[in-house]
C-alpha cells in the first residue's frame, strides 16, 4: 500500500480507502461488513469512508461497530464522515453551526468514537453562510471532536471562498475535497479544481473511481441481479448504468478489456489505478460487498506502477471514442 499526504497536510491516507455508501447497514450485513473491512486493513487501507445520510445513519453504527470487535489502535486509523442529511426536522439538513454540531455528536455517538479524522460538508449549503459553516467546523475542532475537515461537491469558488475566511481570520480551512471521479467523470477535478492545488493545497478523496460498477464490465450484456442498481430507491442510478445514456459508455468499457488483459489485470484494477495516476488524488475510496472485491481492488496499486505514457494514451483514445 502506499500511503499519500492528504493534500498539503501532515495527514496520511491509503492510496486505496474503503467506503460505506450504500453497502454497510443496507445491502450487506455487519458480518459482511467486518469481512470486508478487516480484510481491506490487512490490505494496508487506513482511511474509511462514511456519512450520516448512508442508510440513514446505520452505516456508521455498523463501521462503529466492526472497529470495537477489531481492536484495532484508534491511531492506525483515518476515519471521515460526511454531514448534510440528518433527518427531516427544519434543522437536520444543512451546514449551520446547530446542525453541525448536533450531527458531530451524533456520528460520533454512532461510530463509538472520541473523534473522526476528517468530516466533510456532504454538499454546499446555500442556505447558510459560508462563514457560518467555517467557523462551526472550527469549533467542533477546537472541541477535539475533528482533526481535519473538508467538502464534498462543492463548486470551486465555494471551496476558495471558505478557504479565504479561513485565511483571513487565521482559522482552519478545508484540507480536502471529496468529488466524483472516474474516467467518465473528469472535467471537476481536472478543470474547474485545477487552480486549488497549488493555491490552497486541496487534497481529492475520490468516490466512484468505478463509475458505479460501470467500469468493472458488470453490465455489458444488460442488468445483473443482486448489484446496487437493484435496490429500492436507486432507480436514477439503474438509469445512469442500464439506460440509454449508458450505451455510448459501455461500449468503450468493452475496449478496455483489451488494455486491461494486456497488464493483466482486470477493468476494475485498471478504472481505480488510472485515477491513482492523478498526482491530486490523495485516495481512491472503493466499495465491497466481498473479500474477493477487496482484494481485487487492492490489486490496483500494482497496476497503478504499470500506467505509462503509451498505456495513458491508449486509454485517452478509447475515452474519447477514437
């Protein structure tokens, strides 16, 4: 495993990290969960992923859970989660400083732990100042509850104004951002963020370096039974992976199956360590619903070393459909 600096922070991070949208507390069990969860830290991951809108809060019961039967050093650990949906009060959504602070307290309650590491702004707020949310995120670090905090889609005006308050009254500003990335989804994090990195030092905690499974190769012959796309209320995301829109898309899943069986590895390895060749991307958070989906995608960092120049260009050409 290689271990990145999370932006121009002190902070480490596996290249590869381990999340638990929709699968932890929803599609899999917490036995499932501790399988995969404990097999991806034997793997050399250090950095878990959640939010308190995942399952409405029971996926980090279910993570909380799994590291108290672990055992593990809190230390070894990097632990983010996400705040925005917390309920359906006129309160529990948002970024203002009651929401922030009650919704520490209460991932924190649910993860059974002292503090996470990073918590993100799940999504801009634009019913609250910015300066607000700025100063409530200081304040929950100011109580040792977060070590670091970042955001999660936002624009890149929203991030360099927060990190202009930041600045300007000498506080803590965002270390990191978490956006979708993947090779169907580049021009974020390629354009628009492309003056944040050396400006303020922006770290990427990516999600979905498989476009959803898109990548893996799952669908190329139509729906799989038992994949998220099944589930009750992931209808848009059955539209994104099976619908028309796909096609296009599939179609250039299907040649890289020959990039792929060149390095020997498979499309899923060869999706998450193109994004690894991003010198931005601090870490890759991938999902399982298996051990073997674990080691499978812990295989990416060999093929990471693999991505020269000639396979890039060759990827590039099959992306741009030429």
């Amino acid at each position: 495993m290689e271990y990145r600096r999370l932006g121009s922070s002190g902070l480490k991070v596996s290249a590869i990290s381990l999340g638990a949208w929709v699968t932890y507390g929803s599609q899999v069990g917490e036995d499932v969960a501790y399988e995969c969860i404990t097999q991806a830290f034997e793997g050399g991951v250090n950095f878990f992923d959640n939010a308190e809108a995942y399952a409405s809060g029971r996926a980090e019961t279910v993570m909380g859970n799994v590291i108290r039967r672990a055992g593990w050093t809190r230390s070894d650990l990097v632990i983010s989660t996400k705040l925005f949906w917390g309920g359906k009060g006129p309160n529990d959504k948002g970024l203002s400083r009651k929401r922030i602070v009650e919704g520490t307290d209460r991932s924190l309650s649910r993860l059974q732990l002292d503090y996470v590491d990073l918590l993100f702004c799940h999504r801009p707020d634009p019913e609250t100042p910015i300066e607000e949310t700025v100063r409530a995120m200081n304040h929950v670090i100011g109580q040792g509850k977060v070590l670091y905090w970042g955001t999660s889609e936002w624009s890149a005006d929203e991030i360099a104004e927060a990190a202009a308050i930041a600045k300007r009254e000498h506080i803590i500003g965002p270390t990191a951002e978490q956006p979708q990335y993947n090779m169907f989804h580049r021009e974020r994090v390629e354009r628009e963020y492309a003056r944040l990195y050396d400006g303020l030092g922006l770290g990427l905690t990516i999600w979905s370096p498989l476009a959803s499974g898109l990548l893996t190769g799952k669908y190329d012959q139509g729906a799989v039974p038992g994949t998220r796309a099944e589930l009750p209320g992931m209808e848009w995301l059955r539209e994104e992976l099976l619908g028309e829109s796909a096609r296009p898309k599939i179609e250039k899943v299907k040649k890289l199956k020959a990039v792929a069986d060149r390095l020997g590895c498979t499309r899923a390895q060869l999706a998450i360590a193109w994004c690894l060749k991003n010198p931005h991307v601090s870490s890759a958070i991938t999902g399982a619903t298996r051990r073997e989906q674990v080691n499978e995608n812990l295989g990416a960092m060999a093929v990471a070393e693999r991505l020269n120049g000639e396979v890039m260009r060759d990827i590039d050409r099959i992306l741009e459909g030429r």
